[in-house]
C-alpha cells in the first residue's frame, strides 16, 4: 500500500510542476 501512496503523490507532484511551468511559459510568451 505505501508504494501505491508514494507513486500517487509522486504523480501529483509532476503534475504540478507541469501546471507551474505550462503557466510560466505562457506568462512569458504573453507580454
């Protein structure tokens, strides 16, 4: 069961950084 938790956190953590960069590139490319 640990492991399961750990691979769930896992992918909401990549999936943030995702959100945090997809939102920094389009900052960016809006002037």
């Amino acid at each position: 069961m640990p492991r399961e938790g750990a691979a769930c956190s896992m992918d909401n953590a990549e999936e943030k950084q995702a959100e945090g960069l997809y939102r920094a590139m389009k900052r960016t490319s809006i002037p």
